[in-house]
C-alpha cells in the first residue's frame, strides 16, 4: 500500500511517500480503507522534533492518528456487518491507504455527513467539545478564544455560541476575523496589533469585567498575556502550543485569583468519553449546527506540502489528506 513516512526529525522535506506491506486484522481489529487522514499542528512538531518527551516515536515512522474510510477487512471475531460501514478512528500510522484500528474505537459516520468533513472532526471535535464541558461554558459566559480561525479553533466558536455564551475571538488579519464573527463570534480581536489585550479587554467589557473562560489554543507569550484577562474564580485553558511551547503562566497569581487551571493532561479522554464527543460532533455536523473549516485538501502523497501549508498558518481552518485511487468509492457527497 502507498503511505508516507517521516525518515528522520526535520523539515516538512523528510516526509516521503513509500510503499509498505498491506495491514492485516487481528482478533477484534478491522481495516480501514481510507478514504481522508486528519491532520493536526502538533504532528508537525513531532515531525521536527519537539515533544520527544510525550511523543514515543523514531524515525522511520508513519505519521497520522486519525483517519475516516471504509472497513474493507475484518479480523476473527469482529461481526461481518462491519465490512463497508463508513468509519472513522484513531489510528497509528495514519498516513496510508489502509489503517488497522480495534472495532471498538470505531465510530460510525452518521447518513449526512460527507467523509470530508468527518475527517476534519476526528480530533478538534472531539478536543472542542471535550473543553466546553471541562471549563462548564454555559449562558451568559464571556469566553475568550485564542486561534480562534484554526481548526478546532473554529469548532470552539460555534460550540461556545450555541452555548449561548459571549464569543470573542482572537486570530489574526482580516479575513480570519471576518471568518470566525461569520461562525457566531460577538467581538473578534486581531492578534496582531500591538494594544490587542487592550482591544480584548474592551471587548470582554472594559476594565473591570474580562473573561469567565479562556480558550487557549496558542500558547506561549499570547497566552500569558490573557491570564490577566480572566476574571477572578474564572477558567482558563491552556491546552494548545503552536508557539512552541505552553503558556508560561504565573500559577501563584492564579491561585490567589482563584483561577481553575487546565491543560494538556486535562484533554486525555477515556474511551467513554471519546467516543461520547465524537459523536456528538457528529450529530451535530450532520444536523448542519457545526461546519468544520477546511482550508485545503492535499493528495496523501503531498504530505510534505500540506505540513508546510500548516507551519506557514496561512490557512484558514484545517489541513485534510486525501486518499486518491484508494479501494474505496468516494463519490461527490462523500
């Protein structure tokens, strides 16, 4: 089968495509035919390097723990009724024509949602919904959202305002801003300007309010700048590091303020859970309640471009990796 893998730490060039053996099922696995691997910011960092200490990977290895195909093989003791059900799960090794996943981490794809669009929700939607419960965003919430255009960033917007929350939202240029205030943002703030924690603080409501929940998907000196933006007894989630690393936030300042701290161990979900958030994201999207943002499609075989495309942050939303010619039939709904 073709797939692509990573042949050392590196630049977006050490992704190559290969060709490997064909999975095989065991007791309780299926094969997926894959029809669109997810893709999030965080493999481009293990690609280079970062994380070693979370992420037990070695060159060489194949990318991707999420993918959204067909099954096309089952192994003993899976039921046969599984052969040809839209699927979609986690995975290693996602970058590939075929993926091997245990048929309890499957989660079937609902009549009305195209394979696409379930793809880019494997894992954003699942992390979106999974942070509105955790920080309990509900009416009435001023909730501040740190990149809020990417891809789960996206997602949070529009969960937060059916939530029926105050949504501002904080990314970058005119026509991200104008995307995310299109999705149900109250107040967007561009990231670049200079005064932007000012613009925020306005918009959360001046100098004595600021922000029940915020949503750090960013990182780094961004998110340490809206610590002081939350309000005191308020949430803040620091689950996102695209900068490079965690917000460094101040933890006595925080528990003077009695400020509830999140972070990355904080969206390890039990199976239950996943499986729980996943469809709903699904349900949701099929209902047309949530529109997963996909700002470009790229070949599998053109991994190397599409991890460039995601560094580069010039899109908007997320990255998919498409699977052409595989044994599957996507057809135009799909």
């Amino acid at each position: 089968m073709r797939a692509v893998q990573a042949k050392e730490f590196g630049g977006p060039e050490v992704l190559v495509p290969v060709e490997l053996p064909d999975p095989v099922p065991g007791p309780g696995e299926v094969v997926i035919d894959v029809a669109y691997v997810d893709t999030i910011f965080v493999e481009t960092q293990v690609r280079a390097g970062w994380g070693r200490e979370w992420f037990q990977v070695a060159p060489p290895y194949v990318p991707g723990g999420g993918v959204c195909g067909v099954v096309g093989a089952v192994g003993a003791g899976v039921p046969g009724e599984w052969l040809g059900r839209r699927v979609t799960s986690y995975v290693t090794g996602g970058y590939a024509e075929r993926a091997v996943a245990a048929v309890s981490a499957l989660t079937v794809v609902p009549d009305g949602l195209d394979l696409r669009s379930a793809a880019a929700l494997v894992h954003d939607g699942v992390t979106a919904g999974g942070l509105l419960d955790l920080t309990a965003v509900g009416p009435g919430d001023r909730v501040l959202i740190l990149g809020a255009s990417g891809g789960m960033g996206t997602l949070l917007v529009q969960l937060a305002h059916e939530r029926e929350a105050r949504v501002v939202a904080v990314a970058r240029g005119d026509a991200k801003l104008a995307l995310v205030r299109d999705l149900g943002a109250d107040d967007v703030v561009d990231a670049t300007r200079d005064d932007w924690v000012s613009a925020a603080r306005k918009a959360l409501g001046g100098a004595v309010e600021g922000a029940d929940v915020v949503l750090d998907g960013v990182g780094g000196d961004l998110g340490a700048a809206a610590l002081p933006l939350t309000v005191d007894g308020g949430r803040f989630s620091a689950h996102g590091a695209p900068s490079g690393r965690f917000s460094p936030l101040d933890t006595e300042e925080t528990t003077r303020r009695g400020i509830e701290l999140f972070g990355i161990a904080d969206v390890q979900f039990s199976p239950t859970d996943l499986r729980r958030f996943t469809s709903d994201a699904y349900t949701e999207a099929a209902a047309g309640r949530l529109r997963p943002v996909i700002g470009k499609v790229f070949p599998l075989e053109r991994a190397a471009q599409a991890h460039a495309a995601i560094e580069g942050r010039g899109l908007v939303g997320k990255v998919v990796l498409e699977v052409a010619g595989s044994r599957i039939r996507v057809n135009a709904a799909s």
